[in-house]
C-alpha cells in the first residue's frame, strides 16, 4: 500500500509531550490549560446528561446552540448569521478545518499556506489532492507580505488560510490585512479558511479582526472556532465553523460521514453557558495576565521574547544561547533541565530554524513561576 501522507510521522507535539512525561519535564509544549474547568459549565453537561440528552444530537448540532453562537458572533462582528443555514457544529476545530478545506480543495488546486503553520493545514490540503503553495511571514514580526502573495497567485490558485490570532507566533492580523485579503479574494476568486480559534485572546487592547466583519470577504470565507480553546475544554473536542449557505452545505455533507454529531448534553450545556457573556468577554484580560507574569519572571533570563499579541502562548529565542538547532534545544531543555517546549522549524514545511522555541502559558502561577526558574539559570 502507498500511503496518502509518506512525508507525515508523529507530530511534533506528540513526540515533545512524550518526552516530558518520560523525564518528567513541565510541560509548556502542547497547548492545554492546566487550570480548572468552570464548575457551572461541568455541571451543566451533567445535568442534561442526567436529563437525558444522550443520544444522537442533529449532525449540524442542537438548535439552541446554533442560535446562540449565530447571536453572539453576530453582536461580535457586526453581521447577520442565520443558524440554521450557516453554523456546523463539528468535533473541534481541526474537524471542521478538515470539512472546510474538503469542500473547495480539488486535484491539483492550490492553496496559499503563511508559514509557520498549524499542522493540520498541509496534510489536510493534500489528501484532497492539492497543493500547498508555502508563503512565509515576515520575520521577527510574522506580519503578512502581501506581495509575496500576489506573486504566488495563479490559475490554478483556490484558497488562502489565514489564522488570527496566530499559532505558534502569537500575532494578529490588523484592519488593513482583512481589506487587503479581501481585495485579493475578490480579485481572484479565492475562498478563504480563516482559523479563528483564539479569537476571543488577544491583547493590548487590540481587536479581533474576524472575515466574518467584511461582508463581501464573509461570502467566500469558512470562519472556524474553538470552545476547547475559549473554556479550558480541549479535550472535550467541540468547534464549529461558520459559512455562507452554500458553502455550508458542503461542510454538512462532509461532516455527516465524519463523526455526523458531537457529544449531546455538552452542546446544550454550552448554548446555556454562552448566555452570559462575561464567560468568554474577560478571557483576553485573564490571558493577558498569564503572559505578563510569565514575562516578568524570566526578565532575567537570556531568552529574548518575541511579541505575543494574541494566543496562549509565548516565542522565546535562544540566539545567542546555544547552537544548536530548535529540535536539538527543545530536546536537550526536556531532558536535561525538566521544561518542555515547541521547535518553531515544526510549524515551516522547509524546516526553517530562526532559533525559537513556543512556550504555552495557560497555565496556572506556580507552573510558570517553576518554568521560569528554569529559563532563567540556562
């Protein structure tokens, strides 16, 4: 047998988080939180499953929920979303990358990739028989060139990916970058896959800039979401992805024979949770806090930060510390000193090494406070 994806082994964030639980290292490399869950949203998805909400969900998920997402993304961004005609729900968000991408993607088609880029992108585009088209981000700022792009683009160019607030760097994409992908879209009749799954951790008093606020951009655009991401619940695998109707439509034939629904009394424990909308409102703020503590206590370290406008999570350099390369370092770091991390050349199709690694900061005090102890005697 050939396999579909020869290139593809173990993720990079298997393979770390393996090793700090073999040598015991503290774990900043995957991104998960290692607070607590809400106890009104745990309770929540015990009683309706107490109810008697556990059989199969409709597969485009419950109506409530769909409602209150279409409300609140609505009021958000300044639109109207009919819930019933454009929002799926889908077993977290790589799932619903995997529907968006599979519904435009055909032989041979290209697809814009900035890089670095959440893993699942390329393996998704191939398996649907396209072509991943690789353009890089600005370094140190990872900023979008626009005319790198425009000169990437062709006949056979389909799609763009887009991922503000952005993992594994940390930036966000402004006004100017939406009216500018939104001229090219147009301009070349491209669809856009916008991950959008820390959408609601952004900081400094910067704003989301979803595709869902520019209408025309809107109308070829699959904007994808995360509630692992927003209440701590990454394991609980729920996500969804808001499109136009027809484009929908593809997402929900896909869908049905992927996982056809998601677990049933935590979609309606979310529809209630998402009522009160300091639940998800302060979580910039309380992220915020959490990078800024953790800066604070590696300050005396020989690690330089690189800006973290968004996301749960922190680049650091090593330039200047050692030699050797980001997969070697985050290794020699796991093994030796008991602190796990990211090589950042994981997330760049070519391998590039700018000698950074990514440090997750959800996490509670007294982890990063012992995190920090340790950067800082390397």
């Amino acid at each position: 047998m050939q396999s579909k994806l020869p290139l593809v082994g173990t993720s990079v964030f298997t393979v770390m988080s393996s090793l700090a639980s073999e040598y015991g290292a503290i774990n900043l490399s995957q991104g998960f939180p290692d607070f607590k869950v809400s106890e009104e949203l745990i309770s929540g998805v015990e009683r309706y499953m107490k109810m008697g909400m556990n059989q199969y969900a409709p597969s485009s998920g419950i109506e409530p929920l769909r409602k209150a997402i279409a409300e609140k993304n609505g009021s958000l961004y300044g639109c109207n979303i009919d819930h019933d005609k454009m929002v799926t729900i889908t077993s977290g968000a790589t799932e619903a990358l995997f529907c968006a991408f599979s519904s435009v993607i055909e032989k041979d088609d290209e697809v814009i990739v900035l890089e670095p880029a959440y893993d699942s992108y390329i393996p998704v585009i191939k398996l649907n028989g396209g072509i991943p088209v690789s353009v890089p981000l600005k370094f140190p700022d990872f900023c979008i060139d626009w005319d790198l792009v425009k000169a990437k683009l062709n006949e056979k160019t389909k799609a763009i990916v887009i991922n503000t607030p952005h993992n594994p760097t940390g930036s966000t994409l402004g006004s100017n970058d939406l009216l500018e992908l939104e001229k090219v879209v147009l301009e070349n009749d491209l669809y856009v896959i916008s991950d959008e799954v820390y959408h609601h951790i952004i900081f400094d008093n910067k704003t989301h800039e979803s595709v869902l606020k520019y209408e025309e951009l809107s109308k070829r655009s699959f904007a994808v979401f995360s509630f692992g991401k927003t209440f701590h619940t990454t394991g609980w695998k729920v996500g969804y992805v808001i499109a136009p109707e027809k484009l929908t439509e593809e997402v929900r034939k896909i869908h049905q024979y992927l996982t056809f629904s998601v677990h049933t009394p935590t979609q309606f424990a979310l529809a209630d949770f998402l009522s009160d909308a300091s639940n998800y409102n302060e979580l910039g703020s309380f992220y915020q806090e959490k990078r800024d503590y953790f800066l604070d206590a590696i300050k005396d370290s020989k690690f330089k930060p690189i800006q973290s406008s968004g996301t749960y999570f922190q680049l650091l350099s090593y330039e200047g510390i050692s030699d050797l390369s980001d997969v070697e370092m985050a290794e020699k770091m796991t093994i030796e000193s008991g602190l796990a991390s990211i090589p950042i050349s994981g997330f760049y199709s070519s391998g590039k090494d700018d000698k950074i690694l990514r440090f997750c900061f959800a996490k509670n005090n007294g982890t990063l406070e012992k995190a920090a102890e340790i950067l800082c005697k390397i």
